[in-house]
C-alpha cells in the first residue's frame, strides 16, 4: 500500500537548519508530485511547496513566504524527498507532513506523512 | 489567496447523530476544487471527499460532500464512535493551495 514515513521529531536552535525526510513506498516514486505541507501548534495548514519528481532535474516551486529559506530535494535511489528550512525562528515550530498528488496544478492530496514534530527553542 | 472559513470551531454530538460541517471560501473555487480531511491525534490525515462530492476509495457512504462556489459542506450521516475527529477543507483550484483552520468533531 501507499506509504510516506517521515523521519522522526527535531529540535533546533533559532538561526539553525533543519531537514526533514520522507520515504515513498507501495507506488512509482516518478509518478507523483511531492508536497510539503505544515502545522503550528493551534494553527491552520500551511502549503510550502511542491518537487516535480517525474522529471530528470526534479523541479521546485515554493510558496512565497518561504522562497530563500527551504530546499527541497530527492534521492530516487531511496524513493525519498528532503525539506530543508533554515535560518529557523521560534514561528517555524511546526508539525511539518509530506502528501502527494498526482498532478502539479489543480490536484488534491491523496496520501500524507505521518508528521515530524519540529521544535525550535533556545 | 484564497482563505477558507471552517464553522462551527467545535461540534458536540453523540454518535449516531448527523454532523453537518460548513467551509465557506472568500472567493470562488474553480470548478469545485475541494476535497476534506480527517484527521485523528498523532495520525496522517486522511481523504474523504475530491471535487467537492466525491468520495475517496474505501471511505463509507455514510460521508457525503456538496457545495459549489463559495459554500461547501461535509455531512456524517449517523456519527460512528470513530468519526470523532477533527475535519479540515482544502481548495486546490488556484495556484496556492489554502486549508480551512478545522472543525473538531467532539463526543456530547
């Protein structure tokens, strides 16, 4: 069956970076866009942005108000995707989740992460 | 963007009885492009209704969305003791995809 698995919970320091992992299983890894997708506590869902794994130069596209601070990549030999944040602020303490659709425009998510818990705290 | 306003915030009701959960959008989704969520503590959410009516694989006939628009709503028929959970709205017909904030679906 269908399975993203994240990597487990993270803590950081302000002005730190962290990087999240997630494990794509029981489908064709290059048949899916990837998403990033957060949660502060007591807070809304929040998209961060999407990779293209379909193509061979995986392509990016992120949401603006993250534009210069997260990096999305991939190991297809993994079947995983990575989200790096950095220059982190106690604002970005967020469950943070991948999902996947099947298409890059006007497509919803099937399949989520379970979530990794991403603390920042001095 | 689009912002999605979920009411009510919480909905106490005993199971077997019907839930009726409401996402209203600040402007018009195009062409239904809503779908809702389930999601349970420490859980992946899970899909339950695509373009606005439509259920997803495996979830029971006892889920049911509609709405066109601006208004769209999730239905529980008879509330099962594991439906109890919070929902949340997502639009996917513009550029940048946005959430309703939940509804947290309670046991009275």
């Amino acid at each position: 069956q269908v399975q993203l698995v994240q990597s487990g919970a993270e803590v950081r320091k302000p002005g730190a970076s962290v990087k999240v992992s997630c494990k794509a299983s029981g489908y064709t890894f290059n048949s899916y866009y990837l998403h990033w997708v957060r949660q502060a506590p007591g807070q809304g869902l929040e998209w961060m942005g999407i990779m293209d794994p379909t193509l061979r130069n995986a392509t990016v596209g992120y949401a603006q108000k993250f534009q210069g601070r997260v990096n999305m990549t991939r190991d297809t030999s993994t079947s995983t995707v990575y989200m790096q944040l950095s220059s982190l602020k106690s604002e970005d303490t967020a469950v943070y989740y991948c999902a996947r659709t099947r298409g890059s425009g006007r497509a919803y998510f099937d399949y989520w992460g379970q979530g990794t818990l991403v603390t920042v705290s001095s | 963007e689009i912002v999605l306003t979920q009411s009510p915030g919480t909905l106490s009701l005993s199971p077997g009885e019907r839930a009726t959960l409401s996402c209203r959008a600040s402007q018009s989704v195009s062409s239904s492009y809503l779908a809702w969520y389930q999601q349970k503590p420490g859980q992946a959410p899970r899909l339950l209704i695509y373009g606005a009516s439509s259920r997803a694989t495996g979830i029971p006939d006892r889920f049911s969305g509609s709405g066109s628009g601006t208004d769209f709503t999730l239905s529980i028929s008879r509330l099962e003791p594991e439906d109890f959970a919070v929902y949340f709205c997502l639009q996917y017909g513009s550029s940048l995809r946005t959430f309703g904030q939940g509804t947290k679906v309670e046991i009275k």
